[in-house]
C-alpha cells in the first residue's frame, strides 16, 4: 500500500482545504496510507546565511523523502496559492530536496465557484521550478467550489460528481506513483542539481 | 511626486532592496520615493487577523497617503517570495488600501531574466479583485546579473542600465497622473461646504446645541470629557488635562480648531477678545461655523474650507491688515488629517509675525528696503504708509473656484475668512 503525505496548504484553523484531506485520509483508508502534515508554525522564510531550516520543516522534508508520494490542497488567495503554503515550499527547497521527483497530486477547494484554478496553475509552476522538480500529476484537477457548503455533518463530500471525479482522480494517481517509480534514470542527477543551487545567489 | 517603495524580500542581504534604495537616492528629483520595510508583517493567517498590527497599518496608511507604489521582488521557485505574498495577503483582506493604486514592478535577479516569472506573478495577484491595483503594462524592469552591475557605492554603473530606468520611471510618473486623475472623484464644488454643520461626523456632539454659549460644558457632561487632573495619552506623550491647557495657553499663536463638520469647536484662550489678533469669545466654542462670519464673506470661508478638505491646498496663507503698521498679522490654515489621509478639519493659526522679522533684522543687522521690481503690494502690511489691499488673497488662490462675486479683502473687516470673530 502506498504511503501518501497530505500537505494542508493553509495555516488556518477552520480550513475546507483539511476537511478534503481528512475525507481523502478516511475514504482511501483501505487504498493507501494518508498522513496529514501541517503548515502552521513555520517561521517566515528568510534566506538565513548559515542555511538552517526550522526543525519542523526538516521533519516535513523527511516525511515527505519517505512517502511514495505528496497530496496538496490548496486555497486560492488573489488568485494564487497562499503566502503560508510559498513559505512552507521555500523552506523545503532550502538546501534540501525532498521534492526532487516526488509525484505530486494537486486539490483545492475555494469559498467561490471557480475552487482553486487560479491557485493550482500558480502551485504548478511553483512545484516544477528548477528548486523543486517535483513530478506533478498531469492533466489532472480537482476543484472544490463553494467549499464551505461541500461538506455534511460527518466530513463527506455532499457532491456524488465530485467524489466519483475524487476517486477517479486517486487511482489514476496510484498508478503515476508507480510509472514515476520507473522513470528513476536522472534521480540523483536532479537531486544533485537542486543540492547545488546556490541560494545566497539568488 | 510622493511613492513608496516594496521589496519583497526580508534576507539581510537584498539587491531589490539596494536597487530601491538607488532609484530612491539617483532619481529624487523626479520622486520622492520612500522604500518601506517589510521585515515585521507577520506571516498572513486567515484565523488570526493581525490587520491592526502597527506593521501592517504602517504599511497600508503610506501605501494609502502615496501617489503610486513601486515593487521590486526577488524570485523563489518561478514565483514571488513568501513574504511580499503574505503582505499583499493582508492588503486584501479586511482593508484594501491597494486599490486603484498605480504600481510599478521591477525586479533584480542573479542571472538573465531572473524575475520574469515572478514579474509576471506578482501582476496577476495585483489586479485580482481583493488587490484591485492598476499595474503599469509592458516596461518590466529586469536587473539581472546584480552581483556585477553595482559599483562599491551602491550606484549602477551601466549608463544604459540608468538611462533606461530613468525612462521607465518617466514613463511611471505619467502612468500615476493619468490613473490618479481617473480615480479623482468628482468634486462637488465649493458651495457643498456647510458652515451651519448640519452634518455630522465621528466627534460630533449630538443633543447639544451647538449656538449656546455654555456648549463646552454641555458637551464636556454629555461626553463625560477628561478634564483637571486627567491623563491624555498623546502621539508623542503623556500630558493632564491642565497640563495641555498650561502648554496651548502658552503659545504665542492664537489656534483655532475646526472640524471636518465645520464646528468651531475650541481656540487656546489665554487672551481676551479685545486683546487678540482675531477676536473669540468663550461663548463661540462650539458654534457653527456661519455663526462667526459675516454673510458676505461666507463664499470666501467656504472656498478656503473646500480646498484645505480636497487637498488642493495644505496650508492657505492669509495676510490680515489693519492693525497698524507695527503689526503683520497672518492667518494660516492648516488641513489636519488622520493617520489615514481622511480630513479632519483645519487648525487655524493667528500670529503677528512682525516681531519674528524685526528680531532676525536686529540679530542679523540688516534692514528692509523697497523691491522697486515687486509688481504686487505684498509687503504693504509691514511698511509705514499702509494701504488697502488689493490682492485677491482668497480667489487669487484659486482660479477655478471663483465665487460669483469677486473677493476683495477689506482692510477695514479683517477677519473675514478667519474662524470666529467677537463682533460680527
Ligand atoms: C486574502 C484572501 C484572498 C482570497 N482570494 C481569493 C481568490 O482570489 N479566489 C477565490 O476563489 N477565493 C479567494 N479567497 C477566499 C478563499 O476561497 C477561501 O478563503 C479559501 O480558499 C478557503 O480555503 P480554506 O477553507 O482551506 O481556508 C480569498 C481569501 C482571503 C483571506
């Protein structure tokens, strides 16, 4: 069974975007493994000279390094992903690299109808900087619109559309975490890249 | 022309910051650019709202006070930095003082074309709905290379490089006028001012009758007002309330304060009315501003109000004869606002500024002479044969706001325009 980290791309505390993920978490249950892991906490990125990162994004970075794979969900915030969920990504291409060629499986949910367009276009390009070089799913969107009305009392996606496209979508990622598996050949040539990216030089 | 500056970056080390600082620095002719700090706004969080932190309100009451914004942003991972993201967060959220704004992108990178992703990033967040800024099309300005293209003083070195900023920036500045003056409201003219202060605004003292000679203490029992020994906090200070009447007694200027309602609500009164400059009575404090003046001179009242409350005018000077030739009696106007912008009324300033000039002449010994060149009278107040005026000071100031009836200061009616005058 695959081990899958979901990253709440939010730092805050009543957010639609972790009521996905836990959904995910249970719904998938007998399909994968799903731990979620959070945001919040973690200082602003400032480019520190003796190129530390916080203790709790070296955890992230090891998790994220052990898992087969990274679900992210995101809000949209004028129209591109939040500030919180930027500093969380800037912190882990720190002189680390746990995205190097990780699979990457992108969700959103919004409080309007468009549900993260905007802000999954922009998480996309952000994910396939030469910093990062994650493996994003491709062609592949989940939107979650009026998000604050998508869920029933118990955490379940209300929209049957919706959680056949959600399911759908999961087993298509399945499957690109193995295929990704195989595409293995400039691994540790991309790692090495990403490790030898020059951050006071930018 | 009044800009602020924004690097998004919050490193020790910033060449957007140094290429801010340079534009700032090499181009105060052209601007006055004032490049702001970012370090303390505190990471964007939707459950914990910090808009009334001092950091962001420091931010949003310049951004709102300036004339147009200029952003120079780093690039991390193809986009902008956490930390202008997070910033621009908390400009869209409860406040919104982007709007409208004329903004300006510029960025400074290590190699080519460094920014351009981010460049372009950072436009697209701008003129989303809750950002709703108006950035400049076309003309990015992509520094690249930053680590050679500085010399030791933290000037650019490549006249082209500076050529082409400054065109850019030229290019800015008309790019601010054109958007500021398709953001001006209409304005509604000079004859909306109402002196008789039917309106009303925060301050207002609602259920006290505003001609009544005992308004001040109606008002002071209505509002439960701090007097004697109660402490004031002050920007900057501590003061009671005897103690700030001990300090505004002992100016040597008569103030007069006016509301945005146009209510002559206080003057510092340590001087009988027939001994001031511009007479006041205790019985005043409070009444409307019509109460004070004599209805001829009301459209002249109401044209210096409107221009100090639009902003066309910071500060009208009004030189007041009659009171013979030992004396030069000025009146200044001064617009007193929020830390916001919003206008808060007008601080009136009565002083003789004779012994000023006698006392620097003496220190300094000179002496006045005739300017045979001077085709206006000005000085006429100061010298011995004084003779009416026959300057324009209220319309003359003003071109486009003429009242029906030309305006002629009359020597012999000197408090015209002033706040309040004892025998009117
Ligand atoms: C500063 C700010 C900007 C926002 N901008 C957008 C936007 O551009 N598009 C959009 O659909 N929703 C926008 N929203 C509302 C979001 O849909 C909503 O806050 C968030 O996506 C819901 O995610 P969450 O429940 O996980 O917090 C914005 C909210 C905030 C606080």
């Amino acid at each position: 069974m695959h081990k899958f980290v979901a990253i709440v791309g939010t730092n805050s505390d009543n957010s639609t975007n972790r009521k996905l993920l836990q959904f995910m978490q249970k719904h998938f249950a007998d399909q994968a493994t799903i731990e979620l892991v959070e945001i919040k906490g973690l200082p602003m990125f400032n480019k520190p000279e003796d190129k530390q990162i916080p203790a709790q994004a070296q955890a992230m970075a090891k998790q994220i390094d052990q898992a087969d794979g990274v679900i992210i969900s995101t809000p949209e915030y004028d129209h591109s992903a939040p500030a919180a969920l930027m500093n969380a990504l800037e912190w882990l291409s720190y002189y680390v690299n746990p995205f190097a060629d990780k699979p990457v499986m992108i969700t959103g949910a919004s409080y309007g109808s468009l549900g993260t367009s905007r802000a999954q276009e922009h998480l996309r390009q952000i994910l396939d900087s030469p910093e990062l070089r994650a493996r994003i799913m491709p062609s592949s969107e989940f939107f979650l619109g009026h998000s604050l009305q998508a869920f029933d009392d118990d955490g379940n996606l209300v929209d049957q559309t919706k959680l056949a496209k959600l399911e759908d979508l999961f087993a298509d990622f399945q499957t690109f975490v193995d295929i990704t598996k195989q595409l293995n050949h400039a691994n540790a040539a991309n790692k090495q890249e990403i490790h030898d990216i020059d951050w006071a030089n930018r | 022309m009044k800009l602020v500056g924004i690097a998004g970056s919050v490193a020790d080390k910033s060449y957007n910051r140094l290429l801010l600082k340079y534009i700032a620095r090499e181009f105060k002719d052209v601007v006055d650019l004032d490049v702001l700090d970012i370090n303390d706004v505190p990471l964007f969080n939707q459950s914990d709202d910090q808009t009334d932190s001092p950091a962001v309100q420091a931010i949003s009451n310049k951004i709102l006070a300036a004339d147009g914004v200029i952003i120079a942003t780093p690039e991390h991972n193809h986009t902008i930095t956490a930390s202008l993201k997070s910033l621009i967060e908390w400009l869209s959220f409860n406040i919104h003082p982007m709007s409208g704004k004329p903004v300006m992108i510029v960025g400074a990178s290590y190699y080519d074309q460094g920014s351009s992703r981010a460049q372009l990033n950072l436009r697209q967040i701008l003129e989303s709905p809750g950002v709703d800024a108006i950035v400049m099309p076309g003309n990015e300005f992509l520094l690249a290379n930053v680590k050679t293209v500085f010399d030791e003083n933290d000037n650019l070195k490549d006249d082209r490089t500076v050529s082409f900023l400054k065109e850019t920036l030229g290019k800015f500045t008309k790019f601010v006028k054109v958007i500021n003056k398709m953001n001006e409201k209409e304005d509604p003219g000079w004859q909306s001012e109402d002196l008789e202060s039917h309106g009303k605004v925060e301050t207002t003292v609602e259920g006290v009758d505003m001609h009544a000679a005992d308004w001040v203490e109606k008002a002071a029992e209505k509002t439960n007002a701090a007097e004697g020994d109660d402490y004031v906090k002050l920007d900057r200070g501590l003061l009671t309330v005897n103690q700030l009447n001990y300090f505004l007694n002992s100016m040597p200027i008569e103030l007069t304060y006016a509301d945005a309602n146009n209510q002559f609500i206080y003057y510092n009164h340590f001087l009988e009315a027939k001994d001031m400059l511009a007479a006041r009575t205790p019985g005043q404090a409070g009444n409307p501003m019509a109460d004070c003046h004599p209805k001829r001179a009301i459209p002249h009242v109401q044209q210096v109000i409107h221009m100090l409350r639009t902003g066309q005018t910071d500060m009208f000077r009004l030189p007041v004869p009659g009171m013979g030739p030992d004396k030069y009696v000025m009146h200044y106007y001064k617009a007193m606002h929020d830390a916001k912008g919003e206008y808060k009324g007008i601080n009136e300033l009565v002083l003789d500024i004779m012994p000023i000039v006698q006392y620097y002449l003496k220190h300094t010994g000179q002496m006045l002479v005739k300017d045979p060149d001077a085709d206006t009278d000005a000085v006429s107040g100061a010298s011995t044969n004084t003779k009416p005026e026959k300057t324009d000071a209220v319309s003359g100031a003003s071109a486009d706001t003429e009242p029906e009836k030309p305006a002629t200061a009359e020597p012999e009616k000197p408090d015209e325009v002033s706040g309040a005058s004892a025998n009117s």
